[in-house]
C-alpha cells in the first residue's frame, strides 16, 4: 500500500513540474500537432519515470526531502503494547515468556489510503454518470450516417460537441450554422482527439486529487480546440464569420468529461491564437528542455545505496573468521525504515524494534549464536518469525519473513543464514523487523548494535 501510495506522490510532483514546463514554454506556440505529442508523451513519462529504479551511493540535498517523505510512508512493523490477552481473542502471537501482545496501532498510511480510494470512486462515479448522460443524449437524438462521421440531431438546446465518431449538435444550430460547426467538429474527428481524452482520463483516474493533472487536461483540450479551429480556416470557411460564430456561442453549457466542445476554451484565446503569427521553427528547439528536466527529476527520485562495508570494521570482533561473535540480521540495506520507541501522544503505543528494507529478497542472518526458540507464523501479526535464544537472557526476533531457513530447536551461529525477507502478516511492505529481548522485554537494539558502523557498541 505504502508503495503504491509512494509512487502516486512521485507521479503527481513528476506531473507538476512537466505542467510549469508546458505552461512557460509551450502554450503560446503555434506548433499545434507537436504540442499535442508533447503533451500526451509527457503524461506517460510522468506515470513511467517513478517505476524507474535508479540508485546512488550518497544522497543529495534535492533526494532528501522525498527520501523522508518515503521513510515517513515505509511501513513499521506492528506497534505492540503489552496487553495480556487471551490467546484465542487476540489471534497475535506470544513470545516465549507466555506474554500476550495485540497491536493497537491505527497506521496513519492507511488513513491516506482510504482517503484516497474514496476519492478514486467520487471521480469514477462523476465520469460514469457524465458519459451516461452523453450516450442517452446520443441514443434519442435522430441519426444521419455519413461518410466519415455520423450527425446526431437533437431537439434539445445544447452546444454541439464529438464523441468518437459522433457529431451532436442541436436542429437551430444545425440550420443556422451547419457548414462552420460540422467542419469543426470533423477536425475533431480527424484528429483522434478521443483516445486524448480516454488516455488523460485514466491518469486523471488515479491522480485525481493533483491540480496539474486536471489543468494538463484542459491544455490538452485547448490545444485541440487550436487544432479544430485551424482545420476550419484552412477549410475555406471565412474567418470573421467563423469568429462570430465562436462568439455567439461562448455562453453555453459545459461539454461532457469525454466530449470534444464547439465552446470549450475562452474565446478570447482561440481568436488570439487564429490571429498569431506562426512560431519559428527554431522555437521547436524548446521541446529539448524537457531532458535536463527529465533526467533531474530522476535524480530526485533515486534512492540512496548503502554498500555492504561492515566486514573489514566487524573483523576485530571476531574470533576466527569461522565464527563471528556478531553479524548484521542484514547484511546489505537500504535504510532503516523505523527505529525503537514510543510513537504518538499515547505513551503505551511503543514500537519495539527496527525495521530495515532490504533490495528484494536479501538473505536475514542470526545476530549472535544462539538456539531457535520460535520458528513459525502469525499470519495478523509477525507472519513468518523466528525467535533466537542466546546467552545473558538475550533474544533476537525476526520477523515478515517470506521464509524460515531454520525450526526451533536447531542450533545457529552469528552470521549463518535463518530466513529470506518477505512481507508476511501485519506488513504493508517487504522489510524486516528486528527486535532485541532482554528477560523477555523488547530493549533498544541500538543500545547493542551501533547500525550506522555496523558494529557491537
């Protein structure tokens, strides 16, 4: 879920940035067609680039806000309080003291995530019930067949407006205006401007909630208009007439979602664009902009890469490199995603230990030597665990495993493989969660394990 909602954040700030970029650099072009191209390639880039995994081996000052933003959305591992329950009523696991936990934890991700469906439904509801009405519209109006398109007449006082193949326009238009209007309309036609429209749809769909999707969409549709209005000129039709046309029928009401309208944009600017002198063709040359902007905004989507240098540190703690008296539970990470301690206001709601994410399915290794007291599943809690018993009344848990190397009873040494990472039970994301237990209570594991040096404190 976290994921998912990291990288609806990604696109929406990558959409952002290409919207400023078409609003100063673009828009005022005549290069009608290749602002069409930019726009709608850009779209899939921006939806594209933040599945592009690019890593660095130090992060920069422009990767460290989203580097937080996306440790804020990392998923913990359940916060646990220590509430005796019934083993049966609280469906959680039990560690080998007999002591019962449930999670009381309301994860503020989730609250974002339903936030953010409901909103996906508000807008798919709006869209399903636009297009309804459209197609009804379509389906009582009176139907003549040409050759390229087909004419809807309807009694009704509408704007005209394309849909796919359609044409609908209103009988006192279509006597009053009928050569202007249709060969706007088949502009429309001609130039696909319908897979546009579905295509900006289903990102708006899932971007909903950012401005810049919906005014990328009505430049797109400007643009259209742009391209409309250009096909009638060239047509042969006369410009002033046509232009008092636009202006009669500025007030109307607005298209449907999916609709391409006579009387979409302001006036104003389409007389003004019909009026413009055609850009320079050196004005084209803007377009290459885009790359600098690109490739910097995939460098701000890296992730920092933190390289495995723990060995030659580590080997002084060593008694033979056969047997070390201490290893990482992961030995190659990305980031601690969350650390020790009370979360919130509510001083009970404590989060007993690390979470570390890894690059995929990295190998999980026993801290110090020990005995496997737990190897098994809590599938509303840890998921695959594994608890081992050490000397000094120690314990290490691991736990989200995808799966377990070892069973309780076997016998292990610091450093030897006991588990794959994984993203079992309670977990929104591939990590591990990693506890220290001293006399059965969760401790600050780095009040052991210096994680930064990679070393026994």
């Amino acid at each position: 879920m976290e994921n998912f909602l990291l990288y609806i954040l990604k696109s929406a700030i990558c959409l952002s940035v290409f919207y400023l970029f078409i609003k100063a650099f673009m828009m005022k072009e005549t290069f009608f067609s290749l602002n069409r191209k930019v726009i709608v390639t850009g779209l899939a880039v921006c939806m594209i680039l933040p599945l592009i995994k690019i890593e660095f081996d130090k992060s920069s000052p422009l990767q460290e806000p989203l580097y937080a933003i996306e440790k804020v959305l990392t998923p913990a591992a359940p916060i646990l309080t220590g509430t005796p329950l019934n083993i049966e009523e609280a469906g959680n696991i039990t560690n080998n003291t007999g002591t019962i936990y449930i999670d009381r934890n309301f994860n503020l991700v989730n609250i974002f995530f339903v936030i953010y469906i409901a909103g996906a439904m508000i807008n798919l509801i709006w869209l399903l019930l636009s297009t309804g009405r459209m197609l009804k519209l379509i389906k009582e109006g009176q139907k003549v067949d040409h050759d390229s398109y087909r004419l809807v007449l309807t009694d009704k006082n509408i704007n005209p407006f394309t849909w796919k193949n359609y044409i609908v326009i209103s009988r006192s238009d279509y006597i009053a205006n009928k050569e202007e209007i249709i060969s706007h309309e088949k502009a429309h036609i001609n130039h696909k401007h319908f897979i546009d429209l579905l295509f900006v749809e289903l990102i708006l769909s899932i971007q909903w909630f950012n401005p810049s999707i919906w005014l990328l969409k009505r430049e797109l549709k400007t643009i259209h208009e742009y391209q409309a209005d250009k096909s009638v000129l060239q047509s042969g039709i006369d410009a002033t007439i046509y232009q008092l046309l636009l202006v009669k029928k500025a007030v109307g009401a607005s298209s449907y979602t999916l609709a391409s309208s006579f009387n979409h944009i302001k006036i104003k600017k389409r007389i003004t664009m019909m009026l413009r002198e055609k850009s320079s063709k050196w004005t084209r040359l803007k377009v290459l902009l885009l790359l600098p902007v690109g490739l910097l905004t995939m460098y701000a989507f890296a992730n920092p890469r933190i390289e495995d240098n723990s060995m030659a540190e580590l080997s002084f703690r060593f008694d033979t490199k056969d047997d070390p008296k201490f290893s990482l539970p992961l030995k190659t990470y990305k980031r601690i995603a969350a650390k020790y301690g009370v979360r919130g206001k509510d001083s009970t709601r404590l989060h007993p230990g690390y979470d570390m994410v890894g690059y995929g399915k990295d190998t999980i290794y026993a801290v110090f030597s020990g005995t496997i007291s737990k190897s098994d599943l809590a599938r509303r809690t840890y998921g695959n665990y594994i608890i081992i018993k050490h000397d000094n009344d120690l314990e290490t848990l691991y736990a989200h495993n995808s799966v377990n190397l070892v069973k309780e009873g076997d016998v292990v040494k610091a450093g030897q493989p006991i588990g794959i990472i994984g993203n079992t039970g309670r977990s929104t994301g591939e990590h591990l969660h990693f506890e220290i237990k001293k006399g059965g209570e969760a401790i600050d594991p780095a009040s052991i394990i210096d994680f930064e040096k990679k070393a026994l404190r």
